[in-house]
C-alpha cells in the first residue's frame, strides 16, 4: 500500500473511488468520489449510495484510492475497499484503546508542553494498521460523534484536556437526565397519567405553565413545536376545552376552575396584613367608637331578621312598633359596617376593589374578611348590632306618610329562615303576628307601585349550587315571605333616594328609562309566569347608576337607589357614609367626587357579574352530566338567532331559561321537548335541542 495522502483535500488530489467525510444536517457520512467536476464533487453518499454533488470545503479526505486501482473504472456500487454499515462498525478500537491512546498522547507533549495532534492517518497508525480504509472509516465517523476524548480541528484530532473531559461528561450527565425527565413528561401528556411535578425539568415546567395558560383561556402565546407532535398522540387538540380535559387527567387542573375568577383580587383572598386588621376590628368592636354616644337605643324593640338558611352575612332585620291608634309603624334596620371601617384604610380600599361580594356555587367571596361580614358587622340574633333604622309609616293606599332615619342599636330577637316565615304569615299565630302584619303592610306599599307603573315579574327561579363534586338544583319560589323582604329593601332604597333628592346629596342613584310595552290585549294572550314576563323584559331598557336622581320605571319610582346590603355591596357603604356626613352637618362628598369612586368600582362590578354567571352556567352544564334523562318539558319564549333557528326556552321542571334549536314557526308559549345534545362541563358546551 502506498503512502497515504494529506488529507487535506485539493481538487487535484480527489479521484473517482476516494472516501471522503461530508458533514450534513443529519450528521457525518461517509461518500464514494464518483467524479471530480469544475463546480462540484459527484458523490455516492452512505451505505445506500445515493447520487449526490457537494462542494469540496465541505469534504474530509479520509482514505485515498490506491494508485492501482487509479486507472481502473469506479463502480461506486462496489468500492475497493467493500466498506459495508457493519465492517466499519467492527473496525472502530475498543473504549479502552481509544482511552489509552489519548493517555499515551496526553503523556507525551511536544517541545511547547501541548499534546501532539494527530492527523487521521496518523491516529490510525496508533490504533491498528493505518492504511485500512475500515479503521480510517470508523475512527474519522467517532470524531464528529459525541465522544469525549478528542477535538476534531482542522482535520486533526486534539486531545482534550482532562478537565474538559469531566465538564463533558457532567454535561452528558445533565442532558441525559434531562432526556430522561423530558421523556417522562411526554409519556405521561401521551398516557394522560397524573403527574409529579417536582420531577419535571425546568423546561417541562414552563410547557405545564403554557398549557394552563391556554386552559384558562389565554391563547396568544403559541405552543412549542416540540409540544405540538405530543399533543397530538394524546389525541388533545390545540384548543381550551382539551386542553382542561387533559390537564384534568394530569391531575394538574380543577375540574371545577373558574378561569374567568382566576387571579381576581376574589380569588387572591385576603392578605394576612388584611386578616390583621380584622382581627383588630373585630377586638375593638365592642370599645366605644366615635358616635356611639349619640345612636338610638333600638334594643328594645322587637326585631328580627329573614334569610335563606345558609346565609351567613345578615345585613336587614325588621320590626314593628304598635301605634296609639291600632296602626303599626315599620321599622326598617340596615347593618352599618362603617362604624368600624374608616374611608380609605386599607380594608376600605380592598372592599372598594372587589366592589361587591360574589354568591357563587360553592360558596361566598365576600367583600370584607369573613370574621367581619359574618360576624361584627352581621345582624346576628340576641347580639346588640349597630345599624342604620328608618321608621316608617305608610298611608291606607300605600304611600309613605312620614319618616326617620337614626343611626341605632338593635337586638334581633331571632333569626328566620324563609319557610320559617311564610309559616308565619300563613298562620299568623296570636303570639307571634309581625310577620303577617309586616307582610300586609308591605303589600300595600307594592300594590301602590304597581298602580304607578311598576312590572311584577317574579317567577320561581332555579339555581345550581354545589356540595363538593356535586351539582345540586335550589329552585326559590316567589312566596310571602320573599316578597316581603324584597318590598322593605325597594322601600328603602325609595325613602333614601328621595333623601338625596331634598338634600342635594350625590348617591350611586339607579335608574332606568321608560319603555313601550306590549298592548294589554296582546299580553293577555300570553301564558302568565315565564313566557308574559319573556315579553315585557325584552321591552326593557338597561339600568344605569349615575349621581343625579332619575326615574326607575319597572320599579314605578321617581328616584332610587340600592342602601340595603352595605357588608355585599360597596355602593351601599358610601350611601351610608353620604347620609352620615348629612346628618353629622359636615360635608358630603360633591358629584364629582361621588362619580369618581363610582368609575372606580364600575369594572369590577362588571367583572363579578361576568364570573357569576360563568359559574353559575358551568354548573348548570355539570348538572345535566350528572343528571341524565332523555328530556323535559318545556315553553318556546323567544327567538334569540332566528336564522339559526336558536331560540330561549323556559325548562319548566327546573325553573331555568336556556337556549335551544328549535323548530321553525314556534310562538311563545309553544310546548316543547328538550333534550340534550351535547354537554361537556370542561369545554363550556351545552347544546339543547327543542322538539314540538
């Protein structure tokens, strides 16, 4: 065998039959010279022998054709040397002679104190014969490989130092963990198996965080193409509702996770340096406070407060006070949490960012720490509680004859429960006869609202709330005892408005224009309850809240304004303190200032009716999961999508109004089957299908 060439490659040193490297994007391959061009070297490249051209900066002379074979024509099917996949596998040295051959080198440097670097040829020579073109093969393919010993430079091999070894080694080490990790996590997505966090990589983790991002909604950023091919084996499309279900199975999502809630100041909670300042509150709820002094001692006086059984925070009470004359005069009692919370002190400014409490179906978000909405604030039986009491007189038709409001204490005498009192008011026992009177009272007042224009469209109405996992359906029928509480809180709210109107004061007024309603003679034709009511809401204008009085015509009032809820609702705190600055003589917030703190609640009052009725339809649709039943009855109450045949139907059984298809030519009132198409709780999709 002659002397080898350089490998240093020069067009006039290639020849049809040489064996040369080419690095490619898929690695280092070896290649067969077929012929040496003015442009580029034809090549058969690999064990297969594809055709192929390649410019020569980009070849590696590994093993010349010997010079008697130079005249002979080149089959590159069969070359020379018969180079197969498994020949070049056999020649490659053992570890441990590669090892010691880098040891040898390393023990040896040259005149400058480096260790020698070796051309292919010469490295061969170290390890076996170096004229075998299998040898050259092999070592020159474990070069550009992942291995430790030596640099590939120039063409020559350079013995690393060892201290780069063992960095590389380490690296190895991470990698394959990270490998490792990176498998696991993609087994588990593609098996939809519960996961164990605290063993995914750091990159796993950002790809967890991304998922979820799109769970709750937040599509902007784009998966990695790396997560894409995985998604897809475990059958998980590239949208929100897989996504749930997926991260569901991974045991990394609620089931029942609100994202619209998400990272909400109600679902942060409150801080411990807010539970601090409640506790403290609370300390201090029995020390005297400034105006103390100068509240009516209300003690005395026979009240009691109505509510649904779970309701823990109790702003309203009633009583009455018997008259000289046989007649009753009502006494109203609203809780005044703005005894203990002063303006602009932090608990005042977090009530003011939530702007009202959220009934939702597991529970309550409240708007203040629940050991004061559910405590010192609360009208709680036989506690003596501050509040706020109107008395009332109303005429024979129902009109407000006189009136005072005083800043007082009470001492609810008991506490009912709406079953409890329509008993009452259905009995209306000798011992116990202010629910019914207070009842026929306030009728009186609703029959002179109702003369003045006021809509009645109270309807039982069915809401879902949850008892763990479980959907469960409360259907509240409009009965005595409701319609009672309700009339004294719209008194209420129409004895401060009118307040405000005589004094100037800027309130959170709510009003709501007039609208053209339906013909007597065309409502009549309609069923009363759900469909006639169908009729007149849709007549309905919004509601607005503004700071100047107006009329509210389905209330049939001149002026109104919500003051009965101030530990749910923020509005009804600064309706309070407007009306504690009038009647202490200092001044009351202008219209300005009064609009600006409405702007600032005006979001997140909006925000919460978003999420409430979120929640609220998120488990109407776990209901229907969890109850199945091939249909229900059903009336047609209006079209909302005529073209696409979508109209809003009244579920009777369950008191709920739905949309639905339905058939063409339905009119309100029309009977109809429902049955449910499709229900899927994770991807919010509800779909109901109408049948006459």
């Amino acid at each position: 065998m002659p002397p080898s060439r350089s490998p240093l490659p020069r067009r006039s040193s290639l020849h049809p039959g040489d064996l040369v490297g080419l690095l490619e994007s898929r690695g280092a391959l070896l290649a067969v010279v077929e012929d040496v061009r003015s442009g580029k070297i034809a090549l058969r490249i690999g064990w297969e022998g594809r055709r192929a051209t390649a410019p020569l900066r980009d070849l590696e002379l590994i093993a010349a054709l010997p010079d008697a074979a130079a005249a002979v024509p080149v089959d590159p099917a069969s070359p020379p040397w018969s180079l197969q996949r498994e020949s070049v596998a056999k020649a490659l040295p053992a570890k441990r002679e590669l090892a010691a051959a880098w040891l040898l080198l390393r023990e040896s440097p040259d005149s400058a104190g480096s260790a020698p670097c070796l051309e292919l040829a010469e490295l061969a020579d170290l390890l076996g014969d170096g004229a075998e073109p299998a040898l050259r093969a092999a070592l020159w393919l474990w070069l550009q490989g992942e291995q430790d010993w030596f640099r590939w430079r120039q063409q020559r091999a350079e013995p690393r130092p060892p201290e780069e070894i063992r960095q590389r080694r380490r690296q190895r080490h991470r990698q394959q963990l990270s490998d490792t990790r990176r498998r696991a996590w993609q087994q588990a997505l593609i098996a939809r198996q519960p996961l164990d966090v605290t063993r995914l990589d750091a990159e796993a983790r950002a790809q967890l965080t991304l998922l979820r991002q799109w769970a709750a909604g937040d599509c902007q950023l784009p998966l990695p193409a790396a997560l894409v091919p995985v998604l897809h084996r475990a059958h998980c499309p590239q949208e929100p509702g897989a996504i749930r279900h997926l991260l569901v199975d991974l045991g990394q999502w609620e089931r029942h996770h609100l994202p619209a809630l998400e990272d909400t100041t109600w679902a942060l909670g409150f801080s411990p340096e807010l539970e601090r300042e409640a506790a403290q509150l609370e300390a201090a709820a029995e020390d005297p406070q400034p105006g103390d002094a100068d509240r009516l001692d209300l003690t005395a006086l026979h009240c009691f407060t109505i509510d649904d059984e779970d309701t823990l925070d109790i702003d309203d009470a009633l009583g009455l006070e018997e008259l000289a004359d046989g007649r009753h005069a009502l006494w109203i009692h609203i809780a005044d949490p703005g005894r203990l919370i002063q303006p602009d002190s932090p608990l005042d400014l977090e009530a003011r960012r939530r702007a009202s409490s959220l009934y939702l179906a597991r529970g309550t978000l409240p708007m203040f720490p629940p050991r004061l909405a559910n405590g010192v604030f609360s009208l709680r039986q036989g506690r003596r509680s501050a509040a706020w009491s109107l008395r009332l007189e109303l005429d024979d038709q129902g009109e407000l004859h006189s009136q005072r409001l005083v800043r007082s204490w009470i001492r609810p005498a008991y506490r009912l429960s709406y079953a409890d009192a329509d008993e009452l008011i259905e009995l209306a026992p000798p011992q116990e006869p202010a629910p019914a009177l207070l009842h026929r009272l306030l009728e009186r007042r609703r029959q002179w609202r109702l003369r003045r224009g006021a809509l009645c469209l109270d309807q039982p109405e069915g809401r879902i709330h949850s008892h763990g996992e479980d959907a469960e359906l409360a259907i509240s029928e409009p009965t005595a005892a409701r319609a009672l509480v309700a009339e004294a809180m719209i008194l209420v709210g129409a004895v401060v408005a009118e307040l405000g109107r005589q004094h100037g004061l800027a309130l959170p007024y709510r009003s709501q224009p007039a609208a053209g309603l339906p013909a007597a003679e065309e409502l009549a034709l309609l069923e009363p309850g759900p469909v006639r009511h169908a009729a007149l809401k849709r007549c309905l204008s919004r509601g607005h809240m503004g700071v100047t009085p107006a009329a509210h015509f389905s209330l049939g009032l001149d002026a109104y304004v919500q003051a009965t809820s101030p530990i749910r609702r923020y509005g009804d705190l600064l309706v309070q303190r407007q009306l504690e600055a009038h009647l202490s003589g200092r001044p009351p917030l202008d219209a300005a200032a009064m609009a600006a703190l409405l702007e600032q609640i005006e979001g997140p009052l909006r925000e919460g009716i978003r999420i409430s009725r979120d929640d609220q339809r998120h488990w109407q649709q776990v209901w229907f999961e969890q109850n199945h039943q091939p249909s229900w009855a059903a009336r047609f109450l209006r079209w909302l999508r005529p073209q696409d045949q979508l109209a809003l139907v009244h579920l009777d059984d369950l008191c709920l109004e739905l949309p639905a298809t339905a058939p063409a030519g339905c009119e309100p009132g029309t009977a109809l089957r429902v049955r449910v198409l499709l229900v899927d709780s994770l991807r919010d999709q509800l779909r109901l299908q109408a049948t006459t």
